[in-house]
C-alpha cells in the first residue's frame, strides 16, 4: 500500500518557527551541564566544538565538567588540559584540574594553588563570583568544608549573583531540604532571568508536587529565551508526562528544529505524533530514523501501532514480528504490543497466531481485564470456542459489578457455536443450557429487546433439535410480538414463523388434523413477506 509521504522539514515549516528557534550553540550544552544532565552535554559539546562561535576553552572546561560528573576522570583532566592550551588565561580549567586534584588528600595542597591561579586570572578576566562558586562547588562536592569561604567570598563580590544561589539550592537539595533548595533556585532566576539552570532545577524540583506551577516555570523560561534547547525539551518533557499530548505534540515539534536537539529523541516525538492521531506524520519520521537506529525498540513500536492504525496490517505485522521476535527486546515488550500485534494477524486472517499473540499478551499482564476480552475473540477465531468462554467468563469475572448486557450476550452466544461444534449429545445440551442462562440475564437487564427472547428461542431449539416438546415456542411467541409491534419483516421474525408452523405442523400431523390451520397460519405469514421463500413448497404439500 503505498502511501502519501509527509516531509518532516515541511511539517517544522508549516510550524512557523523563527530562525532564532534554529540557532545552534555549544551554550546549550553548558545549559544541560549546569542543570545537571552532563551526557546531554558532552553530546552537544562535542557537536559543537568546532562551530566558528564556539569559545573553545570554555567547550572544553565544561566538557571536562561532563566528563568528571560522569565519573571519567581521565577524560576529564584531557579536556581540561585541551581547555588550557586552548587559553591559557581562561580561569576556569585550572578549577578543574583542582577539582581533580582534590580527589586524593596527599595532592590537596596543589589543588589549592590550582585554584588560587584561577581566583588570580578571575580578576583580570572579570569572573570573580563565577571563579569563586566554581571552586566552592569543587570542594562541596568533595565534601570539604572549604566551600563555605569560596561562596562568601563569590556573594562578597557580587550578592545576587545567581549561580552562588544555585549552588546554595543544590546544597541544600543533597540534604533533602527541599524547600530552602527551591527558594535559592527561585532567588536565582529572580536575580538573573537568564539563569536557566535556576528554573529548571526550581521546575524539576516542584513537579512531583505541583506539576501545573512547575510547567509554568518552564513556560516562562521559554517565553525569555524561545531559542534554548533544554528549556524547549524540558518543557514539551512536562507537557508530556502531564499527559497534555497536544501540547506535548507542538513543544516537541519546536524541540525538534533545533539542531542541538538528541536524535534519542525522535522516538518521543514519533509516539507523541502517534497518540495525537498523526499516525502519517509519525511514520514518516520513523522511516528516516529507523536507518540510523533499526534497532531501537520505541521507533520499531510505533512504525507497528501507526501501520496498524492505517490499515497497513501487513507492514504492522512485519514489525511486529522483527521487533518482537528480537530477543534484545524481551524484557521491554508489553500486553498492549502484543495486543497490536494480533490485532493485524487477525485482520490478516491468521487465527493461531492471533491466538499466540493474545496469550502472550495475558502472560506479559494478567491484570487487565480487556485483555481477556481479546484473547476470548482471538480464541473465537480459532474456532477454539470452549477456549473462548472461559476467556470471556475471566473477563467478566474481573469487571464485576461492570460487566455490560452485552456481555453476557456475547458470552451466551459464545457457549451456543461451543455447543453446535460438541459432538456429544450430552455436551450439547449442557452447553445449549449455559447459553440460555446467559441470555435469560439479557432478557432481565433489557426486556426491552427482542434479542435475549430470540437466542434464548434458538439455545431451547438446539436442547430439543427435534421439536418434541416446544422448548423454544414461548420464546419465538414473545419475539413475534416484539417485532410484529414494530412493523419487522427481517430475517430474525421469519425465523419465529417457520419454528411456529413447523411445531404446529407436527402436532397437527400427529392429531391428523385437516388441511393444518395452524401450520399454515404461520407460513403464510412468511409467504405475506417473501411470496419465494423456500417454505412454499412445503406448503403446497399440505394437504
């Protein structure tokens, strides 16, 4: 099936963002560094590193900020020493060689002169406050009371210096004193709007308990600096986890122009696509993310569930069985793929796969009730009816007080083909009766409808096949005047005539009652509705 293609670069396009939304900075990686996210950083930062604007001893000193938060130290002391070649008077990398430096207490006396080298160039370079916090946080992450100087010394130098607060928040965070950290955080984006770490780290800090305030922090971080790639992220990142999709769906589309965007982010974007119903949208930039990554599984997910929800049921079942058969994969599959998943094999008439995939559905999670429901249709299919209705009792079981009128009708129908396919007499009719069971609740709940007296008619039909006893006969009675009401000249009220001559007929024929009055009676009313129907030609015999 060949599909209408929709450019990814027509749909940012369409979006109308400003070329300011398009900047590419290795600033963006600081930002992630500062906000406490350093594998994003080194990302950009080495992206970015040899981009014409980039100052590359600060690239450097934050990559090796990175790189020491990551536990890489090694790494970290080369983009140091890089940063330093780079610019000798640059102060800041020789914080981090003190930082470093700090790490054994037999070298700490030359950690100290590191770090007096950097206070001594902050001052011809105008970085006093910056250089001071830098080393305070060097020896408050090393756990040395040290730090308590360097940050009284940056806050005597510049008293609303926002990083200082920062700082001061993230100390009191490690403490668990959330409140005093938000209130640093908040003095810190009130001193320098331009502190982005201050309002995500106050964002972050306020969204597991006030996820619509925190969300309108990032709001307003973005509104002050629209061409940010973490606050475009963090933002469409809160949108998304409040479950405010369409939201979600046009931060992330702004997220996505921007070329410091992370390319792990394109799955987000596809499965926010995907519940925002853009199923083509989201195929499309599955399609040109897949080449770079064919294994991961949330683009291989989505390219199943958006091939599905268009109807392409053999590409959804090609993924289907690439991804879910990758044993990579195991441990991450879930009740709803496998739902998907059979969902196309049986819309591609392959009913014991159906049934494979329904099964392992339950098994990945037993709990959920709509899953029953499924896999008793899949059983249906399978022409596994017994199968079925325990699978359709089980979910019936577990809605309880929820189970719905046409619930036990399905269920009732269910046990009605289990019965026609049973060969032993026995078997038939106890399944005919747990039919009749079923739809007698139907007739309670909605005696309205003709449909419960109507299947109950055809389950008492197959307790007596040979119409020895009239089992059905109140029933087909009951449906007739139903739908005589109604004016009904369909196929379920021929249906009720046929059975009521037949049964006439044969206890007229047993009395040997002249010329069938009543047999006739009811034929000819099928005769009044269809003069062809094949009954005429048992009528011409009954004389």
């Amino acid at each position: 099936m060949r599909r209408r293609i929709v450019l990814f670069a027509a749909l940012l396009f369409a979006a109308g963002f400003s070329t300011a939304a398009l900047a590419e900075s290795y600033t963006d990686g600081i930002d992630y560094y500062k906000s406490g996210q350093p594998e994003r950083a080194k990302i950009i930062l080495n992206k970015t590193l040899n981009d014409p604007t980039t100052y590359k001893a600060e690239a450097y000193y934050y990559l090796g900020e990175s790189e020491f938060a990551l536990g890489n130290k090694e790494a970290a002391k080369g983009y140091y020493d890089q940063g330093i070649a780079s610019d000798a008077n640059y102060p800041f990398n020789y914080i981090g060689l003190g930082k470093l430096l700090l790490q054994n207490t037999e070298t700490h006396k030359e950690a100290s002169s590191k770090f007096k080298q950097a206070v001594k160039l902050a001052k011809k370079a105008n970085s006093v406050a910056g250089v001071n916090t830098d080393i305070a946080r060097a020896y408050f992450e090393a756990g040395m009371p040290d730090y308590k100087k360097y940050l009284n010394d940056a806050l005597k130098f510049d008293d609303r210096y926002a990083p200082a607060y920062v700082l001061q928040g993230d100390i009191f965070a490690k403490e668990n004193n959330s409140g005093e950290a938000a209130g640093m955080y908040e003095m810190a984006h009130s001193f320098d709007s331009g502190c982005i770490e201050a309002y995500v780290k106050y964002a972050l800090l306020h969204y597991p308990i006030n996820p619509r305030f925190a969300t309108s922090k990032l709001e307003e971080l973005l509104s002050g600096h629209p061409s940010s790639a973490i606050a475009q992220r963090e933002l469409a990142e809160a949108y998304f986890n409040a479950g405010r999709f369409n939201d979600a769906v046009s931060a992330y589309a702004r997220y996505m122009a921007n070329p410091n965007h992370f390319a792990s982010d394109r799955s987000r974007y596809a499965a926010l696509l995907y519940f925002d119903k853009k199923y083509e949208e989201s195929l499309t930039l599955i399609e040109q993310a897949l080449p770079e990554e064919p294994d991961n599984l949330i683009l291989n997910r989505f390219a199943m569930y958006d091939n599905f929800a268009l109807e392409n049921f053999e590409q959804a079942a090609d993924f289907g069985k690439a991804f879910m058969n990758n044993p990579a994969n195991a441990k991450f599959l879930t009740s709803q793929d496998y739902m998907v998943y059979g969902g196309a094999l049986k819309e591609l008439d392959r009913p014991e796969e159906y049934v494979a995939a329904l099964e392992a559905a339950v098994k990945a999670d037993p709990s959920k009730p709509e899953i029953y429901k499924e896999l008793s249709d899949a059983y249906g299919t399978a022409g596994q009816m017994l199968k079925s209705a325990d699978a359709m009792s089980k979910y019936m079981e577990m809605i309880e007080d929820e189970v719905l009128t046409a619930d036990f009708y399905s269920l009732g129908k269910i046990y009605y083909q289990a019965a026609h396919a049973a060969e032993a007499p026995e078997e038939k009719i106890s399944l005919f009766q747990k039919a009749d069971s079923l739809f007698a609740i139907v007739t309670e709940r909605a005696p309205e409808n003709y449909l419960g007296y109507f299947w109950r008619a055809r389950a008492n039909t197959g307790m007596d096949p040979e119409t020895e006893t009239g089992l059905a006969k109140p029933y087909y009675e009951k449906v007739i005047t139903m739908l005589e009401a109604e004016g009904s000249t369909g196929s379920s009220i021929i249906e009720a005539y046929r059975y009521m001559g037949y049964y006439h007929y044969l206890k007229e024929y047993a009395e040997n009652v002249q010329g069938y009055p009543e047999t006739k009676k009811w034929w000819n009313k099928i005769l009044a509705i269809n003069p062809e129907d094949s009954i005429k030609d048992a009528m011409s015999q009954l004389e």
